[in-house]
C-alpha cells in the first residue's frame, strides 16, 4: 500500500481547518444557539468525502450550534471559554497520541502530568494524585480508595452535593447519608447521628452546584476519612480568596475540575490525596503487557495535562489567580445590580461567583426565553425555579445580563 498522506502533516488542510474555526471565532452574534440540525442523522457515507470536506461538512452544523461561551452576554453556567494555548495543546496531544500507560509511547506525557499534578497538590496541602476526565470520576476514585484503605462502609454528604456522590456510594455498595442545609446551602453537622464515624467518609462541598456553597471544611475530624468536592470552587485556593476554603489541607483527598475555573477544555479534573502512594497503591492494578501500574479507574489515557501544563506557563499561578478574581468581582458587580432593581429579586451575597436571581413577578424560564443578546442559566431552589448566573466567562457583562431581563419584563409574555 502507498504511503497514507492522512497520517502526514498537511499544512494546507490544517490551514483551511483553522480558518474555519477562525470564521466561527469572528462570529458572536448570537449567544443562544439554534437546534442543530446535522446533515449526519442521515448516516456516514459508505464512500469517504476526504478530510477537508468532512470538516467543512461538520463546521456548517458544529459551529452554530455551540454556545459562545466568551460572548459578554454568556452569564449562565460553570463552563469557561479557553485560551487559545489550550486548542493547541489539545491539537499536539491528539497528533502524538501518547499511552501514559507505557512509558514507551508516554514517557514525558507522564512525567508532565506529575509537574502538573504536583504544582497545583500543594495548593491544597495535598501531596500528589492525578488526571481524570472530570470530577465525577475524581469522587468516585477517592471513595474508592477510602474504602480500600480504612474499610469505610457510610458516606455523608450534604443535600446539596453533587449527584456525582450517589453514584460513588451506589457503585461502591456504600450507605449514604444526607444531611440537611441552612438557609445558604450549607452542610448542617449537628443534624448527623447515628452514624459511626470510625467507617464513615464525609463529604464537604467546596462550591455547590446551585449556589456555590462552602461547607464547613473542619467538620467531622473524627471521620474515617474526609473528602472535598471543589469542582468548582478549588482554584480559589490560588486566589486572595483562598481563606474561603481553608480546612481543606486536612483532608484525606480533594477533586477539582480544571475545566470549570482553570479555563481548560472539557475532560480535565484533578483527584488528589494527601497519601498519594498508600492511596495508588489501593487502586492500582497490573498486567504483563503494562509497563506501569494502571492506577485508578481509567485504562490508557493520553497527554491531557498538556493544554493544562500550557496554560500554568503561560498565565502563571498570578495570571490564573487574576482572571479568577476578576470573575469574582463580576459577581459582586451582578448581585448589586440585581439589588438595585425593584422588579428583581436575589437569593444571597454570592460566596464562589454563582449569583442566583429572579424576577419577582414573572416565571423565570418564561423572562429567560424572551432575554436577547444574553443568557443565564435556570436552577431549582426549594421547589421554585432562579435565574442562575456563574462568573465562569471573564468577558461577562454584568449591566448586560440585567438590562436583557428588564427589557424582557417590560415587552411581557
């Protein structure tokens, strides 16, 4: 067989593929996106198109149907535009391939994620762990590892904690136990009895889902084994806000989703542990054609540290720290403004840049679908639906957002 050019470097292609993305980047006019309709429902053709017509195919259907998330009017849920940096790091990652489950094709890719991993460990008074796709996986493989180590069989948890804590105990045949919230979302310990902490993992929430709540990180230090869920609010911790989680270096293990406030593409969370030996070593297995242990839930993985590893070399812990504060203050600016409207109605001060608001006398999905030139995300409080804003795009506009809703009351139904 001749040489396969589709395995070669094609610049000419890869220069058509990125002004295509080039023409969506220029594109922001609509922050709601239309239904796709995607000419592949039809099936994949029997006979190939070739390359650059295959993307040009897929642009005219992806690219309108992906959310702007950079535009200022993108006030709404817990995913970040990324640098440039990181398409490409994702794009060198995906050329090479690399298995970090050998150390023949992953060499440097591992020792990568170990820096990687390391750097941002210490953050949390942690001392190593590694990469997942997401916080969900990174909770279920620190249950996982609780249970091997000290023979946990309970989980607490707060009614507020993500669903990703049900899977965990569902899968792992743990009993789980949640425990009621104050009036701003967070844990309640004195409401737990009858549970033995001496085979008990607890649960605290670093930034809940609905409202970016902080449990008390120093509860429970009896317990078997404690564990903080700082999806969302962990980078704090490389912020002048970090006192905000402070309680959280002791801790037995700690995830974090890089792709919320680390501004990274999706599949890319951190589970670390302050054992992180003893805790790899109970999750670990082997095999004759690994050179490595398989550590954790994942089998081969590939270099998804690297957009990561670039975007900490290129900001710096003082440039991440930056955009984080930044979106914090957009916040601040948000839940003021929301206060000033009478027709306006806010939940709370919002602790981790999640601001939930209404309008007082009108349905909030019914305000948001006439809402032009913004968007914000919809929650479920108690029963009653609330406009749910989150500071993850630094490019927000908060005077946008409200305006978009007043306009929308003022037009009516």
């Amino acid at each position: 067989m001749s040489k396969d050019e589709d395995f070669s470097f094609q610049p000419e292609a890869l220069s058509r593929a990125l002004s295509l993305l080039s023409e969506y980047a220029a594109e922001q006019a609509s922050v709601v996106p239309e239904p796709p309709s995607f000419r592949l429902s039809e099936g994949l053709p029997a006979e190939g198109i070739g390359g650059i017509a295959a993307l040009e195919n897929l642009a005219g259907d992806f690219f309108p149907s992906a959310a702007r998330l950079g535009h200022p009017g993108y006030f709404a849920h817990m995913d970040p535009p990324t640098p440039w940096f990181t398409w490409v790091g994702a794009l060198w990652a995906a050329s090479c391939n690399q298995n970090l489950l050998h150390t023949d094709t992953g060499k440097g890719a591992r020792e990568l994620e170990e820096k990687v991993v390391a750097s941002l460990s210490s953050s949390f008074g942690m001392n190593g762990g590694h990469l997942v796709p997401g916080s969900t996986l990174a909770n279920i493989t620190a249950l996982w590892a609780a249970r091997e180590l000290r023979g946990i069989r309970n989980v607490v948890v707060s009614d507020m904690a993500h669903l990703s804590i049900r899977k965990a105990a569902s899968l792992l045949n743990l009993n789980l136990y949640e425990v009621p919230t104050n009036s701003q979302h967070q844990l309640q310990p004195e409401a737990v009895a009858d549970v033995e902490m001496d085979e008990t993992a607890v649960v605290l929430m670093a930034g809940t889902v609905a409202a970016g709540a902080i449990d008390p990180l120093d509860a429970f230090p009896e317990a078997a084994w404690r564990h903080v869920d700082a999806a969302w609010g962990g980078p704090l911790r490389l912020t002048r806000y970090a006192g905000l989680l402070d309680g959280v270096e002791a801790a037995d293990s700690v995830s974090m989703s890089a792709h919320k406030w680390l501004f990274q593409p999706k599949d890319s969370a951190i589970v670390m542990f302050r054992r992180p030996d003893e805790a790899h070593d109970a999750i670990s297995f082997g095999g004759g054609y690994l050179a490595v242990p398989n550590v954790g839930l994942l089998g081969s993985h590939g270099s998804t540290a690297l957009p990561l590893a670039a975007t900490l070399l290129a900001w710096g812990r003082q440039g991440i720290a930056a955009r984080i504060e930044h979106c914090m203050q957009l916040a601040e600016r948000l839940a003021a403004r929301i206060d000033e409207e009478p027709a306006l109605e806010l939940f709370g001060s919002p602790v981790t840049g999640v601001v939930l608001w209404r309008p007082r006398n009108e349905s909030p999905s019914a305000v948001r679908e006439r809402m032009e030139g913004a968007f914000v995300s919809l929650t479920q409080i108690g029963g009653e639906s609330w406009f749910r804003s989150v500071a993850a795009n630094p490019q927000a506009d908060p005077d946008r957002v409200v305006d978009s809703a007043l306009s929308a009351l003022r037009r009516g139904p």
